[in-house]
C-alpha cells in the first residue's frame, strides 16, 4: 500500500520576545508581499525559550498537538518558519484569524 502524504502548511512569523503577553497581532506582508503572522511571546530569545514558547502558544492556538509544530528554519531571527503537520495552509490561517 502507498504511504499517503499528510499536509504540511508552512507559516511565515514575526516574533516579538519578551513581550507582556503571550498574543497574536495579526498577519503583516514582509518586504517581497508574502502574508506574515505577528506573534509575541513572554519568553527571552535565549537558549530557544523564545521558539519553545512560540511553537507550543501557536499548537495551543491551533488546536493540535505540539509535537505537529516545529521550526523549520530562523532560529536566531526574528523572522521564523513554522511547519504544522496535519494542516493545509487555508486551515492555519483560518484558525489564526479572528472571527
């Protein structure tokens, strides 16, 4: 039997460390016109307690277990890419936008 591809949706992120709350603001467009969710975290961007923070707030908000959210790459940036195993691309944005 042939192995079915599951969803991967990739999600760029501009994260804010240190913040006062945990939250979304919102999705942006970066430099070149690509959608970009601003996230901010209480955690410091130190030894990855920032992207821990991150990855676990957007499984929270996404309703799916941890582990199905992972970076992908920036993790010294504040710019961020996130893949979410199990999601297309339309269902992440649609759980991150206000309703």
């Amino acid at each position: 039997m042939g192995q079915t591809k599951s969803m991967t949706a990739r999600l760029a992120i501009k994260l804010t460390p240190r913040a006062a709350a945990d939250r979304i603001d919102g999705w942006d467009v970066d430099p070149d016109g690509r959608p970009v969710l601003k996230v901010r975290v209480r955690a410091q961007p130190v030894e990855g307690e920032a992207n821990a923070a991150l990855t676990a707030f957007l499984a929270k908000a996404l309703n799916v277990p941890k582990r199905d959210v992972t970076l992908a790459r920036g993790g010294q940036s504040r710019l961020k890419m996130i893949e979410v195993e199990g999601l297309s691309d339309a269902e992440v944005r649609d759980r991150l936008s206000p309703h």
